[in-house]
C-alpha cells in the first residue's frame, strides 16, 4: 500500500514538471518576441507600432479561447486536449518562423495564441485532478516556477538570438521543445474517459470572440493611424463596444452561458478582475512592451543589452515572491493595493524620465523596483480574486478570470501603442524618439495611480478569510 501511495506521488511530480515546462515554453515565446521586435519590424520594411498586432493578436486569440478550455478538457479528455494544445502552438510558432509577410505573421500568432489558451488551464486542470490533496502545493509551485522564470531569460535569450542569428529562429526553438512535451505527455499522463459536458455556449463565444478581437484592434489602430483615416479603427471599436453590449446580454440571459457573470456580485473578485485590478493590469504590462522599445528604439541599446535590462525587470518579481505572503498578512489587501499601488504608479512614471546618458546602476535600479512593485500588486490581486468567491462558482469565475486577465494584458499593448502613436502625431514626426515613451509611460502612470484610488473603496479585512483557513481560524487585524 505504501509502494502505491509512493508510486502515485511519483506520477503527479512528474505531471506537474512536464505540465510546468510546458508553461516555460509559453512563457519564454511572450518574452522573446517582445526584445526581438524591432528587428522583426526592419525585416518585414515596417514599424514596431504596426508589428505590435504580433502581440496583441496572441493575447486576444488567447482571451477569446480561454473559456472554452474547460468544456473541451471535459469534451474530449484532458490529455488530449493537452497534446493537441501543445502541437498547436508548436506549429503555429514554426509557421510564425515562415512567415514572409506581417498578415500571415498576425495570422500565425493567433494560432499560436488560441493553442496556449488551451494549453494552460487544461495542463493546470490535469495537475489538480492528478496530485493527492496533501500535495497541492508542492504541485501548483512546481508549474508556477518554470512561468516565472521564463520571463527571467526570455529577453536575454531573444537578445542574443537577434544579435547572432535571426528573430526567425525564436519561434523555431519551440520546434525540439513542443516535440519533446507532446511526447511526454503521451508517455506520462494518463488517459481518462471524457466526461458529458453540457451543451456549448456557441453565440457566447462568438460574442465574445467578436468583441475582444474588434476592441483590442480598434486601439492598436488608432495608434498605428496617428491622426489620419480615424474613422476606420473608431468604426472598428464601436463595432466592438457594441458585440460586447450584446455578450454581457446574451450572459444575463442565457440558462448556461459561457461566462457566468453572476460571480461579479462578489465585491472582492469585482475589484480583483474587474475594476481596480484589471486597470492596473493594462497600466503594468504595457511595461514589457513599451521597455524594449524604449531601450532599442530610444536609447540606442543592442538587443542583448535591452534584454539584459529587462532581465533586471523581472528578476524583481521572483525576489517580492519571498515576502508577499507575510506582507499581505501584516498589512491586508486593501493597503498593500492602495500603498503598493501608488508606488508603482510612481515607477512607471519614473521610467519614463530615463534618458540615453542615465547611469546603468540608476537604471538598474528604477527597474528593479518597478518589477518588485509589479509582482506585488499581480499576486495580491491573483489571491484576492478568489478569496470570496463561493466554491459552487468557482469554476465559473476562473473562466472569467482568465479572459478578464488576457483581456487586459491585451489591451495594455494596445493602450502603450495608443499612447506612442498619439505622441508621434501631436509632434507630427516620422518615427518614435524618447518624448513619445516619455508620454506613454507617464499615461501608464496615471492609470494605475487611478487603479491605487479606486482600490480604497476595499473593506478593511477583505480577504482575511484566506488567511484564517492557514493560521487555523485565526483572522488577521484589519489593517488601519
């Protein structure tokens, strides 16, 4: 009996390591394409503004598919929709390495971005149901950490693969990796009968689909038009404001929408995904695309340099990882969100005073605090979320939010080029200088300043009931 017990917590570690590698993959490839843009701007004679639809394709393909992740794990089995989920995404990163033009390009990406979609909550999905309870922790860190290292090397690893080779090669990489995880996961992962799902919400997703896609283009194109033919992208964004309209509709009504908006009565999963958090969600990862811009485009750095920089970047996440948990203890959600808040803000805006001549430890330094102040506020909006949530609706609101984050690191690209395009037509210019990043990293400021004030509508203990259920019943002090 013990050889068994001892045999099943073998077979979940593995899972969970072959399940966080896959995430690693996923990762690297968001981080990688980010320093190599500009490069792949020059290879295709257009913009990094224009190329940034590489990006925001992804991550709208990714919102738009990621609620049907678990209807189709349950609909066709969890291990097959993983394998099928990662041999997607490796071909669409080969195709995104043929590409010989941007449209096919952007077509590529939102393969790749539908794939990943897929990918991560069916992989977290199996992960759950495979490890014993006792183990959960263990499990969920082990497919935490390869995601947040990923973003660690991935700039460094695509600054020298543009400087010694060619962008191209970033997305064959995945090739020798995507093969290697498929077959893995035909080898280890065990095979389950798929389940009866009820019928799927088809006009939801479709709404859905329609809405995310036509909202997120409509501000990448204002930005890329720079006050000429506006009528175009505005058409585009009401036209999307609009399929939105009619999906929050269709989900008040229906008896089993795709999205379940119910879940948004709970005031603290509210202000997590859906007012507070989600606005400082755009503000903060309009970072990782406007940074290595910023140091290419602006300050003149190499690749590998830009990707050294923003290795600093993220490294501050994984150091704030160590002392979150005590620091949300100590002083609740409600002031870590206000207080952290306004210090991020003050990071964003900060960035956005460096000049080419700043010293490299002044630099170093203002971006190690804007990482440490990010990875702050991402974890404890992430724990808040679904502090109150009632276990009956869980499973909806991890649908909703997971699009709702998607949603918002797409349109945090959208919102930076939005801003650098507006810069660049009110100086009436041809192509972007530091003012434009100054302006856009100053408007990132101020939205997640406006993120910081509204997050003071909090109550005091909000969340305290996660803290309870570890100290055994004892709830932190409201924090004052």
């Amino acid at each position: 009996m013990h050889e068994a017990h001892e045999d099943d917590a073998q077979a979940a570690r593995r899972i969970a390591w072959i399940v966080g590698a896959a995430f690693f993959m996923e990762t690297l490839d968001s981080m990688i394409i980010a320093t190599a843009l500009p490069a792949m701007a020059r290879s295709f004679g257009t913009t990094p503004l224009q190329m940034s639809q590489g990006i925001t394709a992804y991550l709208v393909a990714m919102a738009a598919f990621a609620p049907a992740a678990g209807w189709s794990a349950e609909r066709f089995g969890a291990r097959r929709m993983f394998v099928g989920a990662i041999a997607a995404f490796t071909g669409a990163s080969v195709l995104c390495g043929l590409a010989p033009s941007p449209a096919t390009f952007f077509a590529a990406r939102a393969l790749q971005g539908a794939a990943a979609a897929l990918m991560s909550p069916v992989g977290r999905f199996v992960v759950l149901r495979e490890t014993p309870k006792q183990r959960l922790i263990e499990a969920i860190g082990t497919i935490t950490w390869p995601g947040l290292i990923g973003p660690v090397v991935g700039p460094v690893l695509g600054g020298l693969i543009v400087e010694h080779a060619s962008w191209r090669w970033a997305f064959f990489l995945n090739l020798p990796l995507g093969m290697i995880g498929a077959w893995l996961v035909m080898r280890f992962f065990p095979l389950r009968k798929p389940g009866h799902p009820q019928a799927l919400d088809l006009r939801g997703f479709l709404l859905n689909a329609t809405a995310l896609g036509a909202i997120v283009q409509g501000l990448s194109l204002l930005g890329e038009r720079q006050g000429e033919g506006i009528a175009v992208p505005l058409s585009v964004l009401a036209f999307g404001l609009a399929a939105g309209a009619l999906a929050l509709r269709h989900a008040a009504r229906a008896q089993a929408p795709m999205l379940d908006l119910r879940v948004l009565r709970v005031r603290s999963f509210r202000m997590a995904n859906a007012t507070a958090g989600f606005l400082s969600r755009v503000a903060i990862h309009a970072s990782p695309f406007l940074l290595p811009l910023m140091l290419q485009v602006g300050m003149g750095m190499s690749p590998l340099d830009a990707g050294t920089a923003m290795l600093v970047y993220m490294a501050g996440n994984l150091l704030m990882k160590a002392v979150t948990t005590p620091v949300l203890r100590r002083y609740g959600f409600r002031t870590v969100l206000t207080v952290n808040g306004a210090i991020c803000a003050l990071t964003l805006v900060a960035c956005g005073t460096l000049v080419p001549d700043t010293p490299t430890t002044l630099l170093y330094g203002c971006l190690l605090a804007a990482g440490l102040s990010r990875s702050l506020n991402f974890t404890a909006i992430a724990t808040l979320a679904f502090a109150d949530v009632p276990d009956e609706q869980r499973a909806n609101a991890t649908g909703l939010s997971t699009m709702l984050q998607q949603l918002a690191i797409s349109m945090g690209v959208a919102f930076a080029a939005l801003a650098l395009g507006l810069s660049q037509s009110m100086r009436d210019a041809g192509s972007l200088q530091m003012a434009d990043f100054r302006h856009a990293w100053f408007a990132a400021g101020a939205l997640m300043a406006l993120a910081a004030l509204v997050a003071r509508r909090l109550d005091h203990d909000a969340g305290a009931a996660i803290y309870a259920l570890r100290s055994g019943g004892r709830c932190p002090p409201p924090a004052r």
